[in-house]
C-alpha cells in the first residue's frame, strides 16, 4: 500500500494544456474521485500517474518513491481501463494470470491467486470462457479480478463503470466500493458522473481545464463549492447563480422554498419569483423561473419534495425563501468564493 | 408486369456475372484444357477445332517437368519467396509497429512515405540496381533478387502492417504493459497474436509479388539454373520461333491455381489492412 | 512506506532504456529506412546521375558528366515521341477501362447470390497467375493463325468469308485478326491484357470500400427515394471516392512502370506501334548496354511519379479529414 503524490505535474500535447501544474496527495488506503467533464484532464492524470504518459514538467511519486522515466511495470500499480481491455485471444484464466507469468510466479501459486481473486469476484464458475463470450458486468469482474492478484501499491480506475447499464452499474459501484474497503489499497477513480463521485469517494477531486479546481470530502464540495465551476458542476439541477454587483449569489434549489414553507421563519432571505414552468417529476417537482439580478434577470430553479403540497402554477409571481446561511457568495470576475457579503 | 421487371434485371445482372467470370477465366480454361492436347489435334483451324479430337496426352506435362528446368525454377522461386518472406518480416514487422503506435504525428508522414516509395516502379531502378549488384558479386545469382525484392515488399507490407497494427486497440497495450510488460513484450504477447491473420495475409501478398515479378529476374538473372518460373519458361519454352505452347500454358496454370486458391482465402484480411492503411492514414 | 521493487538511480533508467518510446520508436523503424535508402534512394540518386554521364555497360565510370545531352539526344529520336504517346494512351485508357469495370463488378460482388465463393475465385484468377505466364496464354488466345477468339468470331460469324444474312462479316473476311500484327488492334490488345491483368486488384479494393459504406445512409437513401442510379452517383461513388482515387493512382503506377505485359506479348512491337518508356529503357540500356540513355528514358516517368505522388498525399490527408 502506498500514497500517491503528484507535484507540479504538467502535460502538454502540442498547444493543448491537458494537465496544467496539478499538486495532489492521496491518503493512505483511500478512495479518491477524480471528477470532472470530459476533456477536463482526468484521465490524462491517471495516465501519466500509471507511467503510461511521460510529463512535460513535475513529479509523480508513488510510495514517497519518484517515478518519473520508469515505464508503467515498473511502478507496482494496477489499473482498470474503461473498455476493460481483456485480452480476446485469452481465457479468463490466462486474462487474469497474465500479469503473474510476468511477475515470475509458479504454476501452482498462479492458479492458486487465480481461484482467489475470482472467488471474491464470484466469477470462478468462468476461467475457461474468452472475454466475447461474457456479458458486461461479468466483463468488468474479470478487469477486477485481474488487478486483484498482482497485489498492487495503487488501484487506478478509468471510469470502468461506463459501459453498464443503469440498473448493473448501481450494484456494481455498491460492490466495487466494498470491494475496495476490504482490500485497503489506495484507489484513483476517474469519472464523469458526479452519482458514482459522490456515492463512492471518500474524497473528490473536482478537475476542470487541466487544473483541480477543489478537492475534499463529498460533503464539503457540495456544500462549500471553492468556485462557480464546482458549484454548478456538482448538484442535479445545479446551484443557482444570481448577480449582485460585484458578486454572484449561490443557492441551491431544494434550498429554494416557497415562503412559509421553512419551519425555522427567522434568518430567510425573500426574492421574488415569477414562474415559468413546473415539472412534477414525482418524488420532486422542479419549477422554474427568474430572479432578478443587477444586469437582467436570471434564471432559476427550485426543487420542492413532494411533501410540499402548496399549489405553483406557471404564470403566478411567487415569493420564495432561502436561509441566510445557505447563500454562498463568489466573486463575478473570477468565480472564486468569497466571504458573506451585504445583500 | 413487376415480376416481368424483376426478372428481366435478375436476367441483366446473371448475364454481368458471367460476361466478367467469361473475361477473367476463360483464358485459364483454355490453358487447363490446351495443355493436354496433342500436336496435331491442335494446330487445326477447321470448325470444331476448339475441342479434342484425338486423345488427350500428357506428353508436354512430362517435357515440362523432366526435359526442362521447370522444377529448378519452381525451386528457385520458392527458395526467393521464403527468404524474402522472412527479410520482409524482420524489417516491416516493427517499423510497421512503430509507425502505428510510437512515433506520434512525424511518423503518419513517415507512414505516408513509406507508401510512397512503394510508388517507385522497378523501371526506374533497375539500370542502376544491376549495377549494384554487378559490384556486389551477385548478377547472375538468385540472391541479387533475394536482396532487391524487400525493397517492394518492405514497403508494401510495412503499410499493411501498418493498417492491422492501428486496428488493435491501444488499451490491450497499455494494459499489458501495467500488468507487468515492456512495450517490446506487450507487442509480442499481445499485439502479434492478435495480428496473427494480417501477418499471414502480409506473408501470402509477399510471396505471389515474388513470384510475379519479372523486370528485375529478367535483368539481373540469366544463368539458366537461377532464373524464376517468370522469366525462366518463357525463355526455355520459347525457341527462336517455336513455341511450346502446351507447355508454356501447362507451366501457368499450375502457378496460378493454387496461388489463386490461397488468394481467396486471405483476400479479405488483405483488403482490411489495405483500406485500414489508407483510410486512417 | 517504502515501495518493494522501486528504486531509482542511473542503473535502473539503463534498464528501462528500451521502455523509453522516443527511443524505441526510431529504432524499431531504422532497419525498414536503412534498407530503403541503401537499395531505393541510392539507386535512385544513381539513375539520375548515369543519366548524366555517358556510362555503358562495358565502362561504369561516372567521371563524364554530359549535362543533358542523353536527353537531348532521345527526345529527338522519332521512337520517343512514339513511346511517351504509347505509355499515357496505356495508362490513361487502360486506367478508365478498369475503373469502370470494377466499379461494376465490384457492385455486383457486394450483393449476396448463389455461387458468389466461386465467382470469386474465378474473377481473382488473373491476378494469381505470374503476369509474365499469363502474358503468355494471351499470345496464344491472340495467335495469328490459331487464336481461338478469332476462331470463335468466325463461328458466329463476325469474322471470315461467311458474314451474315448474305453481308460481309463486320470484323473483315480475312480468316484472321491477326491481334498482334496490327497498330490499332496491338495497342487494343496490350491494353486488354493489362485490364484483365489488373481488374481483380482494383475490384478487391473497390469493394472494401464499398463495404465501408454505413448501412444507415444506404437505407436513408432508399427511404428518401434514391433509385439505383442514384445511389451509386451521388451515394455510393462520392463516399468511396478517397479509396477509389488511391486505387486509381495505385493503378497509374503499376502500368506505366509495367514492362512485363508488353515485353511478352509484342516485344514493343511490330515496329515501335506497343513501345513504352519501361521496354525502350530496358532494349536501350541493358539489351543495347548504354546505360545512361537507358536510365535517362526511365526518368522520363518521374514527372508522372511526383503528379501521382502530390495526389496520393492530397487524398490522404482529406480521408484523413473525413
């Protein structure tokens, strides 16, 4: 087991700033998100952690240990590639034996990590089996399995989810982050998908334009976002943005009531909001509407839960409420948060 | 009226199919069926001379195969085939890899100019390639064309290659190379098996191009014992003014049929890495 | 904690040496290179430079440079406008022929029928032959007095003293073509020799193209309403138009840098009515051993090679685009 740090990495493809000076320190044993959108320089980051890219400028370290200018088998990592990327002229067992003949090890002992790794995988039942002939989730197992039993320092994940559907990849990132708690190796997770970041990370690195634009605990990027990007990012509907002078004010819809509705009545701040629309999405309705803002009106949304009855309809100008100490203030030129400001 | 329509094109396309079959074997129909026909029965010019008339004999298969060096040459071919199969690998095999996977951008020019070279015909290289082989001892010698032929092929096959390598996806690579491989074992182990029917296809084209090539084998050869099938039955069938002529189309067919047959079976990897080189660049 | 395996230092970079992509690359390329500029570059500077010189076969010394005068000197000979006109007519002509024919066979060997294996095999047969023993059946298929096409002709009565319904037979009463004894009718037959020569391989490649083609825009194309014709002009044609034209230069090279079909079937003649540049370089400069004038009409093909070059890097890039 060991920790990752990167220092000042940089990868530059021709004009093009794919990793843009990242500093970033994983915990022993822990389970860290890179998220972001696509083309943000995650997986580029995984990469050049995994040896697979060479960067332009800084240090990868792996176990304190620098590792720049040594080729990924040398770097003791394991890694899960987004297509998987099971060798098709290979049998399960041989897929997964593969990287134990390059370490050297016996015959006997091969089979017998083999038999390991698919036992907690529950795939034992397909060794003999080539890759074309298993469904995606089973697919995704034999990826697992074959990282188990090298025994690595580092787990690094490209968004190994993505190619299942909706219903397979819930067990799964059940599965995968159980998975990951009783083995204890520390674990680089890459993904688009902020569900998987959220529900899985024990911390979140929130990337964007080759930089990390935050990175900490679920809870704290949700509800303390650094910047405009993470705030908007990160929230299904996203955070609104309305601007105040020199400042944008965040608040996010299910903060975002309609007055009276709150059980705490003091410390509410009052905007008005003229309704467009609502969608009543069962648990939730979403509605949205404009609030007023310094250059013109803006546009917003609020999601009420279905245990609010009070009737909205599209047309009406409502007065909605939100507690004074969900607003989070940002400045409007660069986006970064600042502190409380006078409404 | 509609069924009339159809049929009538059924009709037009069946009559395309066997214009074309008509134009591309009918000259192998006359050479399977000449090849067994006696002197006297076929310099006829009557009505019915196209069929057998007198019995068919296999007296000009046995002069082709012990009055003349046909077998040396079928040797001689064969032997420059192998070697040159083997050169070509070596040399095509990781320039191909390279070009594909790591030399980036400069090595899609690279890519393109290998192919360009490919482009060079043997017309204009053969004057001065003779002479380099007279200074190298080697005229006179099949193995002037075991050394000249890669020159064809490398570049042929090199883009092939090419084509089959860039169809693999690189996640199988990279893989290999975090479960514990170099670049150079992850290609052998993963890369090569997966290869595997491109690499034959490459093999089979490297080979029938030896086999047809003509202008070098007709400069550089003339010692009777170390000519091609090419070069060597028209100049041993064909006497001043006299033409063997069933020995000549007998020495053809048995060439072109199983070349044929082998042909067909890897067209289509062929084709694939064909459109593969060039689609992708 | 300390990574078991991880060490660093000089002694271990040594060893990943080869791990080292900007290194490996260029050495895994340096064989295929060497040899091509050792025994295709080479020669090529040496082509250029015996073109210059006055070098035979009886003396290779290049110490006389003669500037042009090998040039100058072919240029006026009344065979060398005879071999460049016969060389673009072949090329061109023969070019257009196949073109057309394998875009239709290639349309046909795309749909699914009974005996399609065999049809197959039948249509790449010339191609699996050696062109020069391929050659050689045509000489007898086109043999002045026993040609069995002539005999056939006769015998539906196009050719020879019987014509039809009481008329003179359309291709001439002789008995005999006589194919290679004719100006037209020998340049006809080279070229068509070479066309059944090369149909298969641009066939194959056409139809790999085709292939290519999505099943979607197929089936848009006929849900628009788009006829056969249709399909193929403004469909089919334009979307393997990359493919096509590689298939086309490709083609251009393979004939104009061919001797083997004429040097077997008509030896450039009768008189010079077949020469090309490739057959009067070769009776030039190693039958007649002067070298120089040799590779100076060789040379004449480079300016054709660089058009065909310039275009083949055009089409690649814009495939490269799509």
């Amino acid at each position: 087991m060991a920790v990752v740090e990167t220092r000042g990495l940089k990868k530059q493809f021709g004009e093009v700033k794919a990793v843009d000076g990242v500093d970033l320190s994983s915990k022993e044993g822990e389970f860290l998100v890179l998220l972001g959108p696509s083309g943000c320089g995650k997986t580029t980051l995984l990469r050049l952690i995994a040896g697979l890219e060479q960067p332009t400028a800084g240090e990868v370290l792996i176990g304190g240990q620098v590792v720049n200018g040594l080729p990924p088998r040398a770097r003791k990592i394991a890694m899960v590639f987004q297509s998987y990327a099971l060798y098709p002229h290979m049998t399960v067992f041989n897929n997964i034996a593969f990287s134990l003949k390059a370490q050297g090890v016996d015959k006997a002992a091969r089979q017998e990590k083999v038999e390991w790794a698919t036992s907690i995988l529950g795939i034992d039942k397909l060794l003999q089996r080539r890759p074309r002939q298993l469904s995606g989730g089973e697919r995704q197992r034999v990826a697992l399995a074959r990282c188990l039993v090298r025994e690595p320092t580092v787990f690094l994940l490209d968004e190994p989810l993505s190619n299942l559907d909706a219903q397979l990849r819930a067990s799964a990132r059940d599965e995968l982050q159980q998975l990951q708690q009783r083995i204890g190796i520390t674990t680089i997770y890459v993904t688009h998908d902020q569900v998987e970041a959220m529900g899985m990370g024990d911390r979140i690195a929130v990337m964007y334009q080759g930089q990390i634009r935050q990175l900490g605990t679920p809870r704290e990027i949700y509800d303390e976002p650094g910047d405009t990007f993470v705030a908007t990012f990160l929230g299904s509907p996203p955070m609104n943005l309305v601007e105040r002078d020199t400042h944008l004010i965040g608040f996010r819809p299910e903060h975002f009531l309609p007055k009276g509705v709150p059980e705490v009545q003091d410390n509410l701040v009052t905007f008005s909001f003229p309704v467009t629309r609502v969608e009543y999405l069962g648990a939730d309705r979403l509605v949205y509407g404009v609030v007023a803002g310094t250059s013109g009106d803006t546009k917003t949304m609020a999601r009420l839960p279905s245990t609010v009855t009070v009737p909205i309809e599209p047309g009406g100008d409502y007065e909605f409420v939100v507690p004074a100490k969900e607003l989070k203030f940002f400045d409007r030129d660069t986006g970064l948060r600042t502190g409380p400001k006078p409404l | 009226m509609a069924s009339l329509k159809r049929r009538a094109k059924r009709i037009a396309f069946y009559g395309a199919v066997a214009a074309f079959c008509f134009f591309a074997a009918s000259p192998f129909l006359f050479m399977l069926t000449t090849m067994f026909r006696q002197d006297r029965d076929l310099y006829r010019v009557g009505k019915d001379s196209l069929f057998f008339k007198l019995p068919p004999t296999l007296d000009h298969l046995r002069l082709l195969f012990f009055d003349t060096n046909y077998t040396t040459y079928l040797q001689n071919s064969f032997f420059i085939g192998v070697l040159v199969v083997v050169i070509t690998l070596i040399i095509a095999i990781p320039a191909a890899y390279s070009l594909a996977r790591l030399t980036g951008r400069w090595g899609e020019q690279a890519g393109i100019l290998v192919f360009l070279v490919y482009l060079v015909p043997p017309t204009l290289l053969f004057i001065p390639l003779f002479q380099v082989v007279v200074k190298l001892g080697l005229n006179n010698t099949l193995w002037s064309l075991v050394l000249v032929y890669p020159t064809i092929t490398i570049p042929f096959c090199t883009w092939l290659l090419m084509g089959f390598f860039k169809s693999i996806p690189r996640d199988l690579e990279e893989q290999a190379m975090v479960d514990g491989y170099s670049r150079i074992t992850a290609f052998l182990r993963v890369v090569m098996p997966l290869s595997l029917s491109g690499v034959i296809a490459v093999v089979v084209f490297t080979f029938a191009l030896t086999l047809h090539e003509f202008i070098y084998a007709l400069t550089f050869v003339s010692a009777s014992d170390q000519r091609t099938i090419s070069v060597g039955v028209p100049t041993e069938l064909i006497r001043g003014d006299v033409f063997f002529w069933q020995s000549l189309l007998a020495a053809a067919v048995i060439v072109a049929i199983p070349v044929a047959i082998v042909y067909s079976f890897f067209l289509d990897r062929l084709v694939a890495g064909f459109t593969g080189g060039a689609v992708k660049g | 904690m300390r990574v078991p395996g991880l060490r660093g230092g000089v002694r271990v970079q040594l060893r990943y040496l080869l791990d080292r992509e900007g290194l490996l690359g260029p050495l895994m390329l340096l064989p295929a290179i060497i040899y091509i500029l050792a025994l295709v570059g080479f020669p090529l500077v040496l082509a250029i430079a015996y073109s210059l010189s006055d070098v035979t076969a009886g003396d290779t010394s290049l110490d006389n440079f003669v500037g042009l005068d090998n040039f100058s000197r072919i240029i006026k000979r009344p065979e060398f406008r005879r071999a460049l006109q016969n060389t673009i007519l072949f090329v061109v002509v023969s070019q257009v022929l196949i073109i057309v024919l394998a875009t239709t066979l290639a349309q046909i060997l795309s749909q699914d029928f009974r005996g399609k294996a065999v049809v197959r095999f039948l249509i790449i047969l010339p191609w699996a032959a050696p062109i020069a023993l391929g050659t050689i059946a045509w000489l007898w298929l086109l043999d002045s007095e026993f040609s069995p096409i002539d005999l056939i002709l006769r015998e539906l009565h196009l050719l020879g003293p019987a014509g039809l319904l009481g008329r003179d037979a359309i291709l001439g009463t002789d008995t005999n073509l006589v194919w290679l004894g004719r100006e037209r009718l020998t340049m006809a037959s080279v070229i068509m020799v070479h066309v059944w020569r090369l149909l298969p391989l641009s066939t194959v490649i056409l139809l790999a193209a085709l292939t290519t083609i999505p099943r979607d825009v197929l089936d848009q194309a006929e849900v628009d309403g788009a006829g056969f014709w249709r399909t193929l002009f403004q469909i089919k044609i334009p979307l393997i138009l990359p493919i096509m034209g590689i298939a086309i230069l490709f083609g251009m090279i393979l004939t104009a840098g061919d001797m083997a079909v004429v040097y077997n079937l008509t030896r450039g003649g009768p008189v010079y009515y077949t020469q090309v540049l490739p057959t009067w370089s070769f009776f030039i400069g190693i039958e007649g051993g002067s070298l120089a004038q040799g590779a100076a009409v060789a040379l004449f093909l480079l300016p054709l090679l660089l058009v065909v070059t310039i275009l083949v890097l055009r089409l690649a890039r814009r495939s490269e685009v799509t």
